[in-house]
C-alpha cells in the first residue's frame, strides 16, 4: 500500500527526504513557474514551484491537471504556515482595522504574515 504524502508540503531539494520524493515523482510538464509531476506508486498528481533561491517551495496534490498551473494553493500554504507556528495567539494583529488573532511568532495575523511574504 502506498504511503500517504500530505496534501501539501515544504520542498527542499538539498535534504535527503527532497530526493526521495524526486525519486517517486515522474515530471509531466513545466509551465509558468510550476511543474507537474505523477507519482508513480499512485498515479496522484503533484504541482512543484520551480527552483528560485528566493522563494519557498511547495509541494502540492493537484486534483484537477487541467488547470494544474493555475491552481491557488494559497489557502493549503497558510494552513501549513499555521501549523508550523504553531497556531494562534491571544493578541490582536497590529494591522490598522485588523481583530484578527496574531500568529504565533509574529505580530500580524496569519493574513497580514502571509500578504507581507513570510511562508515559514
């Protein structure tokens, strides 16, 4: 049975796990900035962001790859940068007209952190 990935992850392609999963990954297409990958176990389909030193990767399930190049995985990479910091705290976020709780290791709420370019 194949071992589940999440639906959306960090990619580093210089840790062993990053070749691993390269290894599982057969390259479909490159188109804007993104590739698309079918992993071979499964037959599921991944979009990767292409290589960029300034910029976090994602590694992300596609369900529907006809419009895998402009999928908005926005929501799936807060979620993650949610769960990395560990959720929320009691405070607000500083941002002018802003209630929403701050994220944890940051004094802006999950939103604002993601808007200002922050994804870990």
């Amino acid at each position: 049975m194949p071992r589940t990935w999440p639906t959306v992850s960090y990619f580093n392609s210089g840790t062993a796990a990053a070749r691993e999963v390269m290894g599982e990954l057969e390259l479909l297409d490159r188109k804007n900035w993104y590739e698309l990958y079918r992993r071979i176990e499964d037959g599921t389909h991944w979009r990767l962001d292409t290589e960029d030193k300034f910029q976090q990767r994602y590694l992300v399930q596609i369900d529907d790859t006809g419009s895998w190049d402009s999928f908005d995985s926005s929501a799936l990479e807060k979620e993650l940068l949610l769960e990395r910091r560990g959720g929320v705290g009691a405070e607000e976020c500083i941002c002018a007209g802003c209630s929403a709780p701050v994220l944890l290791k940051s004094a802006f709420c999950l939103n604002h952190t993601y808007e200002r370019g922050v994804r870990k």
